[in-house]
C-alpha cells in the first residue's frame, strides 16, 4: 500500500510516467495492509498471550474493568500482523501494565508481554 500524493491509498501497482525515454514507473504494491508478516517466533509469542490473556480473563478476581481491558487486548493478540506497529506496542504497554498490578496470577502473561516488548522493540 502506499499513498498517491493526494491523501488516498494505492492496493496494487501503480505506474508513474513522466515523460523521457527508458521509462521505468512500475510501482508495486501487493503486500499486506500495514505491517510486513512477523516472523514465526514472533507470531507463536502473540499466541500464546492470547492464551494467557484469555485464561486470565477467566480468573474470578479480576475486576470487570481489567476484564473489559483484555478483552479489548484479544483482537489485536490473535491477528498482531493486521495491527499497525504502533497498536501492538501500545497493546503490550497496556497489558504488561494490568498483568504487573495483577500480581502472581498474571505472571504468565507479563513474562510473555516483555518478551514480546523486548523482540519489536529491537
């Protein structure tokens, strides 16, 4: 995807000719909306977060808020390569955050958020 110069985004090639001889302009642009795919250490991390964060949501001493927190958490944990970079991080802050004040029982899913935290942010 890329933007054209006027504020729209372009899905597929786009060609750009301005005149002259030798005119290359083939653009292309086929790659997935947002962020490149993740590699697959990566993609199995999110994973199992999401399977951290799911079972911490079963967890009866939760608050309905931090509940309604999680929940909010799973989209972007089950499909991290469809998320623009800038949501996953804020995703990872978010719940690292919640799973530190949650205390022992957040245990899992802290661990799984700073490595997460420590591999996107390089």
């Amino acid at each position: 995807m890329s933007d054209n110069g006027n504020g729209s985004h372009v899905h597929g090639d786009q060609v750009n000719i301005h005149g002259g001889t030798n005119v290359v302009g083939i653009q292309h642009n086929n790659g997935p909306v947002g962020d490149q795919a993740l590699p697959p250490n990566v993609m199995a991390l999110f994973s199992r977060l999401a399977d951290a964060v799911t079972e911490l949501a079963r967890d009866g001493r939760l608050r309905e808020a931090d509940r309604q927190s999680l929940a909010e958490a799973l989209p972007v944990l089950n499909s991290p390569a469809a998320e623009e970079p800038g949501r996953r991080r804020n995703t990872l802050l978010l719940l690292a955050g919640l799973a530190q004040s949650l205390g022992e029982a957040a245990a899992p899913a802290l661990g799984l958020a700073n490595q997460l935290l420590a591999l996107i942010n390089g």
